[in-house]
C-alpha cells in the first residue's frame, strides 16, 4: 500500500525518488513526522465525534494536541490528526486539508533534476480557497511528476509552504534551502515573486511563475518563466493571428449600448483592421435584434455579404451581452436559413465558462473564441488525468477555469522534462518540448536577450456547426 503524507507539509515531498527533507517553515517540528492531516474543527463537533471521523482515539488527538488538555474545543480551532498505521482514514470533508498518496517511488539516481515548490498552502491559518487552490495545484504537479518518472526521468521534489508574508521566503533563502536547485517552481504573491526572481538571476537558477505576473521588472529578468503571460501578450497576439487567417472576412462588431466598456481585443482588432484594409462596420444590439425579427432586411444586405466570410464579435465580454448576442443569432440562422449569407460568431476566453449551458447554440451558430488555455473534456489526454487524478486522491478537480490540477500538470510535464531532457541549456530549448496538454500550451518568446521568457501561446476554439469542439494551435 502507499504510503500516505501530507500535501502540504512544508517538507521536501517526492514523487519519483527518495525524498530528501528540508526544514518545515511552518510546521511544528515536533510532530510533523506524526501528522496524517490538519482538522479545522466545525461548530458543535465533540473530539469523540472528530477521533471516531479518522477511525483513531480522542486521546491519540490529545497526544498531538496538548494544549486541549486545559482547553474546550472552538470552531475554527486547528487541529492535527495523527498518522493511522493500521486503516487508512475515512472521507474527509472539504473545509480540512487533504490527504494524498505519495505514487510508488525509486531510489534517487545521482542525476535526479533537483526541483523546489514554493506555494502558499496556508498551514499557519484558516484559508479553505486558497488552500484548495494551491493543493490542487500541486496534486496535478505530483501526477506528472509520476509520469515522467515512468519515462525515465529522476526528480528530486521539495516543497515548501510560502505563506502569506516574505518573513517565511527569507529565512528559506538566507538558509540556503535552494542553493542547489536545478529549477524552482513558485510562488503566488507579487512580493514572493520579486524575492524568488532576485535570487534566481543571482544563482543562474531558472523560476517557473505559474500564475500572472504584473511586475515589470520580472519580465526583464532572463532566469524568468512567465507562463501565464498577462493578457496584453494574449489580445495582442491573438489580433495579429485573427488578421492573418481572416484577411478577407468582413467583421460586424455589436455593440450593447447599455454596456460602456470595450474589451482590449475589440479595440485592437478594429485598429488592426483599419491598417490592413479589412472590411468592418459597427452595430447596436438592438439593429441586430431587429435584423433577426425580419424587420431589417435591407439592413441585413448592408451589413452582411454574400461571397465572403462574416463574422459578428461583440465589443463586450460580459454574460448579458452574450446572453443576447447568441440567442438572437441563433433566430437569424434558423428563421433566415439560406436567405443571408454564413456567418460565424466570434469572441473571448470567458465563454468557455458559458458553454456547459449553451452549448447546442454554440455549435448551430459556428461560434469561436480565444484563450490562452482550453480543455475539452471528453479529449483523451483530459479524460485520463481526470480519471487519474480521481483515482489518486478520491475527488474530482474542483470546477473552474482554469482547473488548477490540469494547470499544476501541464507545468510540471513541461518544465521538468525540459530540465531533465536539456539541462543548462534548456533556455535554449525551451519551444523544443514534446508535449501534448490537458489544458495549457507553451510558446515562449522574449522581447529581448535581456529579458524573462515569457509563454505568448493562444488557440482559437470552435464549436463548428458539425457539433465538433475545435482547438486550433496558432503556433502550427
């Protein structure tokens, strides 16, 4: 059977090869080695109702917990719950940290890439979200850890909780935890960012930042990886691609005049478009409505043409304009059917979000969007680490985008076989991986040879009148 650990101990965790344990920054020492989870105790809950919960006594708890000798439970009170050595613990619910299996490790080989995660998993507080976030993170980073493992590579992981405040990432530093790292994965927080950014540059190590970076002076930092650009990188990249597939297209943008905001895309396409001499007008959602109802045919003639491409993009991203852009189309698809010419909708990465509840009109309506990460679950790169990922840890991914398990796996796969494959001269390598991901793709490219590497990679996603789920690399 596997053996079980924490998550979120701030102890050096392996998947792959021997751990090699590194000072806890927040954990007691005392009993670290002896903790199964952390339990944030519930109103009206007795520890006779808690010790019977993880199948143990009340006064095995007591024995990790002294302090409840003299002291009545309160809610909200954290509490760690013991190691079982004889059966395994029952379901535990969502408001107390997790427990994982560790996958089935090897010796560690003498070339392991040497890796350290650096997250905020809270374990000097009560933070649910943030916890569940940055878990799951690191369970989808552990799962390709595993796979990689089974391809040959050999890692040797640490982790470590960052918390909120910089005083934890000090002392990590000042003791020379990370010296010896061939990679570092991390953190959540600008100031984390700066301080494992600085420290990286001055060892030569390369910094993975998973999350969005806002710092300038991080993206002129050459040991940097941005992977989720912000998304400057992405509008402005995904104009430049728009123009070049659809030069001939004619472009209808909506505007809700109740909604004064303009998204970035819509404002830079337009200027794109103007400069490249690609037709384009503008309309009011209420002439569209109108334009569906039959009471625009000529309109209709204007805005529209009959031998190219038409496509409508709302200027606005928000729920209500999509909620009545796409419905008002669909009567136009259906009530005009061959009267007008084809037309596709277009638009933004939060429609992702929308299409569970309106996904039969997406297809009918050939509607396209972009975002710099996209998972369809029924593809089968997505089908199995959700299996896996379930197997393993006896929950699903939590619901929203991104799924921060997919995220924490299409990171690890990535970087960590580059670290592996290329070593110090992974820089140079980096759009080199083969990589197939469940949510997130790389393209890495710099402003200069100064400056951080920064992942520019978007798709466009169709749903296409064939009822077929499109996901179209701009980068092949």
């Amino acid at each position: 059977m596997r053996n079980l650990l924490i998550i979120i101990a701030a102890v050096a965790l392996l998947a792959g090869c021997t751990p090699k344990v590194k000072e806890a920054i927040t954990v007691p020492t005392q009993t670290e080695s002896n903790i199964a989870s952390i339990h944030i105790v519930n109103k009206d809950e007795s520890l006779y109702k808690i010790a019977q919960k993880y199948g143990i006594t009340a006064e095995e708890i007591i024995a990790l917990n002294p302090s409840l000798k003299n002291n009545k439970l309160k809610k909200g009170m954290k509490l760690y719950i013991p190691i079982v050595t004889k059966k395994e613990t029952g379901e535990v619910k969502q408001d107390t940290v997790k427990v994982v299996e560790q996958p089935v490790v090897e010796e560690k080989k003498s070339d392991a890439v040497k890796a350290a995660v650096i997250l905020p998993f809270m374990l000097d507080k009560y933070a649910p979200t943030e916890q569940e976030r940055m878990i799951e993170f690191y369970q989808g980073f552990l799962l390709a850890v595993e796979t990689l493992k089974n391809e040959g590579h050999s890692f040797d992981i640490r982790t470590y909780d960052s918390g909120e405040s910089t005083e934890s990432l000090d002392k990590l530093i000042a003791g020379g935890s990370l010296d010896d790292c061939d990679i570092i994965f991390g953190a959540l927080y600008p100031t984390h960012n700066k301080q494992l950014a600085a420290f990286a540059k001055q060892r030569n190590i390369p910094l993975v930042l998973p999350f969005t970076v806002k710092e300038e002076e991080i993206y002129s930092n050459p040991k940097a990886y941005i992977a989720n650009a912000l998304q400057t990188y992405i509008v402005e990249k995904s104009v430049e691609k728009f123009v070049e597939r659809y030069p001939d297209a004619n472009i209808i943008f909506v505007k809700n005049e109740h909604d004064i905001e303009e998204k970035e895309f819509a404002t830079r396409l337009k200027e794109s478009l103007k400069k490249s001499s690609i037709s384009h007008t503008e309309i009011i959602t209420d002439s569209l409505i109108s334009m569906a109802g039959g009471g625009g045919s000529s309109f209709v003639a204007s805005c529209m043409k009959p031998d190219t491409m038409n496509i409508f993009i709302p200027t606005s991203s928000k729920v209500e304009t999509f909620n009545t852009l796409l419905p008002t189309l669909l009567v136009l698809k259906r009530d005009t059917l061959n009267a007008i010419p084809e037309f596709s909708l277009f638009g933004y990465p939060e429609w992702q979000i929308y299409a569970n509840s309106n996904l039969e009109a997406m297809y009918e309506v050939d509607t396209y969007f972009y975002a710099s990460f996209f998972t369809n679950s029924i593809l089968p790169e997505a089908v199995d680490i959700q299996a896996r990922y379930a197997s393993w840890y006896n929950r699903s991914m939590q619901n929203r985008y991104p799924r921060y398990g997919m995220l924490g796996y299409d990171i690890a796969s990535y970087f960590l076989k580059a670290a592996s494959i290329y070593g110090n001269k992974m820089a140079d390598n980096i759009n080199n991986v083969k990589f197939t991901p469940t949510q997130s793709g790389f393209n890495f490219t710099r402003e200069n040879n100064k400056g951080s590497y920064i992942n520019d990679k978007v798709y466009f996603v169709r749903y296409s009148p064939e009822y077929k789920i499109i996901k179209i690399d701009l980068d092949q």
